[in-house]
C-alpha cells in the first residue's frame, strides 16, 4: 500500500482480542501509521500519563471498563479532550453509531472492517498531511 503521509501521526490502538489487534496494527502501519497499543483501560490510562496519540481507536467491547465510557473519561481530561477518538464495535446495531457519538467519539466503523474504510475513516479526521499542515 502506498502512502504519502508524514510518518509520526500515531493511533492508540485500543483492542483486547489480539487477533483484532494485529489486523488493525496491520493495516495502520501499512497506511503509514506509528502505533501504540493498550489491551484495558487501565493500558490506556498508563499509556496517557506520558504520551498523546493523535487519534485513537477504540474498541467498544472491552473487559471490565468498556470503551464507550473509557471515551467519556478521556473527553473528560482537559489535556486529553481534543484527541479524536474512532469507535471500533463488533456487532453493528442500529444504535451502536448514535450511542458511540453521545458518549464522545469523533468516528465510527464497524467490525468486519475493510482496510480501505478504516483508512478512509481515519483520513477524513486528521487529514492527509496533518503534520505538514501544522504550525
Ligand atoms: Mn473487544
């Protein structure tokens, strides 16, 4: 796959089935994605006290603190409020969009996911040369 993106924008991946979590990291990094990975939301917090993703991607279903309200807490911090957050959820209900907006997500795909939709997805939030176009 090729990719004129500036290399350095990083996705938080966050997924506990590592299956899922490898075909995600798969199609990041061949979009030209840096990645970082959490499997819990205890991960993820650990992972915010030292670093900001420029967008993650959050699986809804998740052991213990599920992803939606991981999300609200996020949206909650004001460091950590601007980041885009993409939900990632198994079964698409009709509600699972509506619900994932409420509780804060900038974006949505479901699982099965193509790799070109997620792209796509994650293109039409940050853009394809965001860096570049940074300060
Ligand atoms: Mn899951």
């Amino acid at each position: 796959m090729e990719s004129s993106r500036t290399p350095g924008q990083v996705v938080l991946i966050v997924e506990d089935n590592s299956a899922n979590l490898l075909l995600a990291r798969t199609v990041l990094e061949r979009g030209g994605y840096s990645v970082a990975t959490a499997q819990t939301a205890d991960e993820v917090r650990r992972y915010l006290q030292s670093a900001t993703p420029d967008l993650i991607l959050m699986d809804i279903g998740l052991p213990g603190q599920d992803g939606l309200s991981l999300t609200r807490e996020i949206k909650s911090m004001s460091q950590m409020a601007t980041i885009p957050i993409v939900a990632v959820t198994a079964h698409a209900m009709a509600n699972d969009e509506q619900r994932a907006r409420a509780a804060g997500c900038d974006g949505y795909v479901s699982k099965p996911f193509r790799a070109r939709q997620l792209l796509d997805e994650l293109a039409a939030i940050l853009g394809p040369d965001r860096d570049q176009a940074a300060v």
